[in-house]
C-alpha cells in the first residue's frame, strides 16, 4: 500500500500528458494551475480535431499512451506540441486505434491493484432491493429454464387493497401477455347504483342522480356505436369514501397552498388600501374597506379545503352498443333480460368540472376489454393531478356498476414483489415476471382499509371463478381461537377442494414475543404463514446498515442433521428475522410460522403516490415473496409434467426449507420464530421428483382434541405447554389423531378411500423429553397414537422445540431429504421459578448488550395472586444511545 501510494503522488506531480487516442483526449490533472492552462488546450483542441473527453488518473493516462506506443512501436506521424506556462507542458500524439486486450495489459502494468479492481469491477446488482435469490426461484429458473419456471401458466390472486394496473411494471408478462387479467372490488365500496334510465335530446343528458345535464353525449365521437333505443343507465357516486386518503390530502393540500397564495395578494392590496384611506381620514370609505378585509379573512376560513370538499361527485353514463344481429345473445332466465357484459360501455366522469365530456374516456368491463385485448379501454384516470386510476365492472346488465380503483398503495407493491416484469431491467422485475395477476379488492376505503367478512367471502368466490393457482393474503388479525370462523371454513374447502391452489398468507408484524401470529395466516390449517426475514444483501442494499469489516472472522452456517430442533443453534452474522415479525406458536399448537422469506423491497406503487416504486417491509412483503417463489415452482411443475396437490407441495417445502439461525436472539432460537427455515423452491422441486405420486392427492391432518380452546372449538394442530403446572411433570395425550383426507374429498370413490392403508414409521426429534410409539399403520378413518411430553429436567426460562413426524416405511430411507407424511408440533415455554423470599424480586439478567434488533426473553412464572409487577431497568453510562436516558426506567 505504501508503494502504491508512492506512485500515485509520484504520478500527480507529473505535468500534464494528454494522449490522443481513437479520437479521444484523455487528460490526467495536475495543480490547479496546470489545470487550468491545460484545459484552454484541451478545450481548442476538441473544438478542432476531438469529439470528446475523458479524465482519467494520471497512471490511466499513461498506461493508455504507453500501450498506444507498445502496440505501434511509435509509427505513424507524430505531432509533438509545447506550451510553456507556469512551468507547464502539454504533449499531443496522433495515434492509430489501441486494440483493447493490449490497452488493458499495458494499463495492468502500471496500475497499482485498487486501481485495477476499479476498472474491472462494474456496479454491483442490487440484489437486496427485490431478493429473488434467497428462495431458491433464481436457481430454479437455472435449474429448468427461465422459460419454464419464471411463473408461466400461473395465476396469482392478490387480495389486498386493489392493484393499480397504470402502475410501473405491472402492464404485461415476458411473453406479451396482460399482467392483470382481472380488477375485482369485492367491499361493495366502488359499487354505483345505475338502475335510472335517461334518454338523450339534442346531444344532452340529464343525470337524476347527480342533477346535472351533460352535454355532447355521443358515443360516435369515440368510434362507439349508441345504445339501440338512445337509452341510458345514469347514476352519481360520492369519493368521499372512494378516493385513497392520501390522494385527498394532497389534493387539499395543493389548493391550501394556491388559495393562500392568491388570498395574500388581495388581503395585501385591501390593507395597502385601508392604509390610504386612514390618512385621508375618508370615514365611509374606510368603514368600507374594514369590511373587505374582515371578510377575506372571514373567506378564507369558510373556503379552507378540507378531505371531503377535494372529493368530487362523479357522474356515471352506462350502455349497451347496438349491434344488428342480436340473435343467440345470452338471456337471464329470472328476469329475461340481455346481459352481454362485453358490450356495456360506461363513462365516469366529473360533471361539474367537465359537462361536455371533453375528458372523458368511455371504458369496457375490464375482464371483457383484456379478452378482447382492448387494452386502451381497460383502465383510465380521473384527471393529470389526481392520477388516480380507476376501471370499470358491470354487474347485473349493467344496473350495478362498480368503479374499481386502489384503496391504498400496499396491494400494488405486493403483486410487483411476486409479478412485476420491467423488459428493460431485471432489477424491476418480480419473483415470478410471467405469472398474471387477478387484484382482488379486500381493503374497505370507508374503514380505513380494513377488511370485512363480506369482503374476504367474495374474495374467496372471485378466487375460485378464476380459477387461480395461488393466492397471497398480506392481511391478518389477532384471533382467539385458531382454525374456525366463515372465511377460515372457505378458505380451507378452497384449498381443500382444488386441485393444485396454494394459499399464502403473512404471519403477522406482532413480533417478538411468542404466541403473537395472526390469522388468518398462521392460524388456519389450509394456509402456508409466512414470517419476514432480512439477508445480508437487503440490509445493505435497503437500510445501509452493512458493512464488510477488514479481517472479519466467517462463520460456518452449515447446520448438522440435530441442529433443527438443537437449543442452541450455531450464530449467524448474515441475517436474521424483522424484529417485529410475529413468532409462533399458535395458541392451538401449530407451528404459526410456517417457513419465512425476504420481509423487505423496493418495488412499485400506484401512480397517485407520485413514486415509481417504495420501500416497505413487514410481513405484508415476505408472503409475496414466497407466493413468487411458489408460482416459479408450479410453472416448473406443470412443465415437467408432474402431478401436484397444495398438501403435496407444502409437504416438500417445509422438509427442504434452509435451516438457518439468527443473529439477533440472544436466547435459544427454535422453530416458532422462523418455521422450518426460509423457502428454497429449487430444492422443492427436487424433492417433489422423488415422492411417490401416489401421494399427491392426499394430505394428513393432525388433531389433538385435548388441546383445543374448549366445547365446539376445532381439535388443536399440536401441542403447546407453556403453564407451570404443564411444564412441571410428565404429560401425556393419548388421542393425538392422524386422519388422512383426499384431495376433494368429497368427490373420491368408495373404493379408494377402502383401499387406503400406509405404513408409518414415528420419529421424535427430541427423543429425550418426547416420546412416542415405533410404528403405525393408517387408513382412511385415521387413527390415534399417544405422545408423552416430559419437561421435568429441560432447563427453564427458555423455549423448546420438537416434532413427531411420521414417515413412509415403504419409502427408502437413503433419499435425502426425507419427506415426513405429517408432522406434530411441540412446543414447550418453560419459566423459571419464581422467588420464595420477600420482598419477591430477581435480576432477571446484567451487564447485557442491546444490539439493534436484538431479542432477550425472559420467562417468568407468575406468583400466586399476584396482579402486577415492576420492571426496572438500569442503563450505564457507557452503554447509554440516543434512544435511552441515563435515569431508571421503571414499567409497571
């Protein structure tokens, strides 16, 4: 280092050497003096011979001239130029064109190595902005081919706030196929009632609704044909609960700004005015401009936009195109009405700002214009400053219109995470570019965007409409009580019932205490929950928060086969789980986190948010990362051939999930937090080629009904001890039932399900404290097999964690990895003991270093009767941040 930077200073003091080479000046600086000499020459001398400039260094520069004349051994005419000023000389030589491998090696000889690592390396992929490497889809796509695992033949629905389809990114697939098939508003917020009928005179149209008279309605001035009879559907809707909050309060704030502006002129001119006036002593004039500038501040006031008055009311002209052969037009048999959705035409449109339609953009029903590939009639914006876009869905031979647009700019961001495909960068694109989209709207405008029970009931049928192969829910409450409510029942017939739809859903940002997952994502049986997790590339590519240190020790993150379930995991200085990322178990003993993925991106937005894209993390991001990952696995499936069913997949997705520990728990780090691992689809893949397809149309469903939350409560998905009477002896459950279930079941013969019988060899992975029988056998009504949990010698004030898991004894054990038919979660919270003396107090941990994102549980078993505790904690000076005063803190 020391050698080199001798060079470099050497090299500065050098005077300027200015090589002409393939019609370049390269310029190496030296003092500001001979800087600024040298630049009058290079500046003549491009105005008279050289296209261009570059600077370079000066040892760049020197290596280019001595590779000029190593490679033509100083041939051709020489032109030798010489300004003397301020002790200053400048040196021109025509050169012939430097072959590049030669320019290179000569530049290799003089450049120190720094200097070489900066002209080889270029910039770096961002690969943390959207990770698409993390689950495996990029080597998967290697693996099968981009062509047949890039999410082809796949459909993802995305119920969330509604995804924008004028938004970057999300206009077509690879192969040219739309992105967004389908726009769905499934909260009834958008709907508008057009049942009122209006006939056109003179071009105009009077709206009942609304009560205004719209002038020039005459679709032939958009290339449409009218209505056959010249008679119209009318209708008005309010976007006081229709437009985004965010859009609204830019708006106001926009006109705020420009009413002050021009409210700050007149109240100046008024007291300018006033002013005079007082000196003239005129007693009526000056009575009179008082006045004037009371009112304007008066005005003002009354005129202050506000949330609701920059919400326009819309006019909405709904028709059907006349066409001349009617015959073998659908016919709804209750009302004996026409319903031809692929031929209503509709307007939305500001009648008070635009009575004569000059902006309006006539629109088709948009699943109808994608069939059609009338793609210009899909989709429109209300106007230039709002750029808000919205569609249009009849329902009912158009008597129902719904105006369809985002209630926010989460559902957008998340279907870019899974499906986004920019032709121009792969940095833009999504897990999964060729998938299509359905956006089905769950958000309720009017509630803030909170969901309802209608809303995710529809959702669920427009799902099944469509047909979709997977679904992503990044929404999710807190429940009481696991596996039960009217969606959890649909949602698992759903999945269930369908051949090949997988449902994904985040599992919540609660985090990090236990037990704090949501529904419905890692409370219900049919869904796969999701938790977020941060790799190394994201911390630097999204937070900055990553720095390679010089000599920093790696560590080895390759677990051993007992590792999984071990208490204390090897560390890991790469990356860990959000923080805020809810933890299992679920209060029925599942496992809550089923597997996890990238919680964190910069992906597109819709385009009232004024932003092409935004960074967001939570789980509301990982779910869609794995829902890409999973729909790059299903297109591989289906272009290979084989044969899937959701329980089949999720089968070979926990059991090769990448076991990985974390960073940032100082206590023992088990599988509540992370699940079986984060997702590896190209492992998945690998796995599935070996199971027996026999299998694929079955799933096992593990009850432990003296677990549930208690009379009519669903049995319990496994085992979770966390009371101090619980923990302190021996348990056993003797009616832990198996039960295997066909893939729509209801529609399988007699005979198959007589017919069913498997094997089953039992493994505990915590042999030590869990215990279970060798070996069972199933059949179709399922069987019970009993577990005993023993705790008495773990060590408290911590968390344990193990499974039961059955296989196939008919299936080789030497395959790696082995797939277990079931798995029964165990988990196991063991408190310390509380203090006997009085007063009942303990140190419950010292002299601990808090690291960003780090998490300490502690366990404590409550006193008997005790109703409230105190917490304090002491902060020392040197460890003392921003965040933490030095005073005690006490929480009561």
């Amino acid at each position: 280092r020391r050698r080199a930077r001798r060079r470099r200073r050497r090299a500065r003091r050098r005077l300027f050497d200015a090589a002409l080479v393939g019609g370049s000046v390269c310029v190496s600086p030296g003092s500001v003096a001979s800087r600024r000499h040298a630049m009058l020459m290079v500046v003549f001398v491009m105005l008279r011979i050289v296209p261009k400039v570059a600077f370079l260094r000066p040892t760049q520069c020197l290596a280019r001239g001595l590779a000029a004349r190593t490679a033509f051994g100083g041939g051709g005419q020489q032109q030798k130029r010489s300004a003397e000023g301020g002790g200053t000389g400048l040196l021109f030589r025509r050169l012939r064109p430097v072959p590049p491998l030669l320019g290179a090696s000569a530049a290799a000889a003089l450049c120190d190595e720094e200097e070489q690592k900066e002209q080889k390396t270029t910039r770096p992929p961002w690969t943390g902005v959207l990770d698409k490497t993390t689950c495996g889809a990029g080597r998967l796509k290697d693996k099968v081919g981009l062509g047949r695992a890039s999410g082809q033949k796949v459909l993802l629905a995305v119920l969330d706030t509604g995804v924008d389809p004028g938004a970057d990114y999300l206009a077509t697939t690879p192969e040219g196929l739309p992105k967004i098939i389908d726009v769905i508003d499934a909260t009834g917020g958008g709907d508008v009632d057009t049942s009122r009928t209006a006939k056109v005179t003179d071009f105009s149209l009077f709206n009942e609704a609304s009560g205004r008279t719209l002038r020039k309605v005459d679709p032939a001035r958009w290339g449409l044909k009218g209505p056959k009879d010249g008679v119209y559907r009318v209708g008005a809707k309010s976007t006081q609960y229709l437009w985004p909050r965010d859009v609204r309060e830019r708006l106001a704030s926009e006109k705020r700004k420009s009413l002050a502006k021009d409210h700050a002129q007149w109240l100046a001119t008024a007291r300018a005015d006033l002013s005079e006036i007082q000196a003239s002593k005129d007693k009526a004039a000056l009575s009179e401009l008082e006045a004037r500038v009371n009112e304007l501040e008066r005005a003002k006031r009354e005129l202050e936009p506000t949330l609701n008055s920059v919400a326009p009311l819309l006019d909405v002209i709904v028709w059907e195109e006349h066409d001349d052969q009617e015959e073998g037009l659908p016919v709804d048999d209750k009302e004996g009405k026409k319903k031809d959705v692929a031929r209503l035409r509709g307007i939305v449109v500001d009648g008070a700002k635009d009575p004569e339609l000059d902006k309006a953009v006539p629109l088709m029903d948009f699943f109808e214009a994608t069939k059609a590939s009338a793609f210009h009639q899909r989709f429109a914006t209300f106007g230039e400053s709002d750029l808000l876009t919205y569609s249009l869905k009849f329902y009912g031979a158009g008597e129902t219109t719904c105006v369809v647009l985002p209630s926010g700019d989460h559902g957008t961001h998340v279907a870019a995470i899974a499906a986004a495909y920019d032709p121009s960068s792969d940095e833009n694109c999504g897990i999964a570019p060729s998938a299509q989209v359905v956006s089905v709207k769950i958000g309720d405008p009017r509630l803030g965007t909170m969901e309802t029970g209608t809303s995710l009931a529809r959702a669920i049928v427009a799902a099944a409409n469509h047909d979709v192969d997977l679904i992503n829910l990044s929404y999710g409450e807190a429940a009481c009580v696991c596996d039960t409510g009217a969606f959890v029942k649909k949602a698992n017939k759903l999945v269930n019932n369908k051949p090949g739809l997988l449902f994904v859903s985040s599992g919540g940002n609660n985090g990090p205490a236990l037990s704090t997952v949501g529904a419905p994502g890692s409370t219900t049986r049919g869904l796969l929950g999701v938790g977020a997790y941060v790799t190394p590339a994201m911390r630097k590519d999204l937070y900055a928060t990553l720095r390679n240190k010089r000599g920093e020790k790696k560590h080895n993150n390759t677990p051993t086969a007992d590792q999984r379930h071990s208490l204390s995991p090897p560390p890991s200085p790469k990356g860990g789980m959000y923080s805020f990322s809810s933890r299992g178990p679920a209060l029925d003993g599942g496992l809550g986190v089923d597997v996890c993925a990238p919680g964190g991106a910069f992906a597109s937005v819709p385009k009232y948010t004024l932003s092409p894209q935004r960074l967001m993390h939570g789980t509301s991001m990982a779910s869609p990362n794995a829902a890409g990952s999973l729909a790059c696995l299903l297109s591989a499936l289906k272009a290979e051939g084989v044969a899937y069913s959701p329980a089949f997949v999720r089968r070979a997705v926990e059991a090769t999930a990448t076991w990985v520990s974390s960073e940032n728990v100082a206590s023992h780090d088990p599988m509540t937090d992370r699940g079986q691992g984060i997702l590896a689809v190209d492992k998945a893949f690998d796995a599935m080629a070996t199971l027996d397809p026999k299998d694929a149309r079955l799933r096992y469903d593990v009850e432990v009904p003296e677990k549930s939350a208690g009379s009519g409560a669903p049995p319990a998905r496994g085992i979770y001890l966390r009371e101090p009477f619980e923990v302190s002896g021996p348990t056993s459950f003797l009616a832990v039932k198996i039960k295997p279930n066909f893939q729509d079941d209801d529609n399988v013969d007699a005979i198959d399900k007589a017919s069913l019988r498997r094997h089953v060899v039992l493994e505990s992975t915590a042999p030590d404290w869990l215990h279970t029988g060798d070996r069972c056998t199933l059949t179709y009504p399922g069987r019970n097999v009993a577990v005993t949990v023993d705790p008495s010698d773990l060590p408290g004030d911590a968390v344990h964690c193990a499974e039961i898991r059955g296989y196939d004894a008919d299936v080789d054990d030497s395959s790696s990895p082995r797939i277990p038919l079931f798995r029964v979660p165990v988990v196991v919270a063991k408190p310390r003991r509380p203090p006997s003396s009085q007063p009942r107090s303990e140190t419950l941990f010292e002299d601990e270093t808090f690291d960003a994102g780090k998490v300490k549980r502690v366990f404590l078993a409550a006193p008997h009767a005790a109703r409230s505790a105190t917490l304090t904690v002491k902060c020392k000076a040197s460890s003392t941040s921003s965040n933490l005063k030095k005073k005690n803190r006490r929480r009561r």
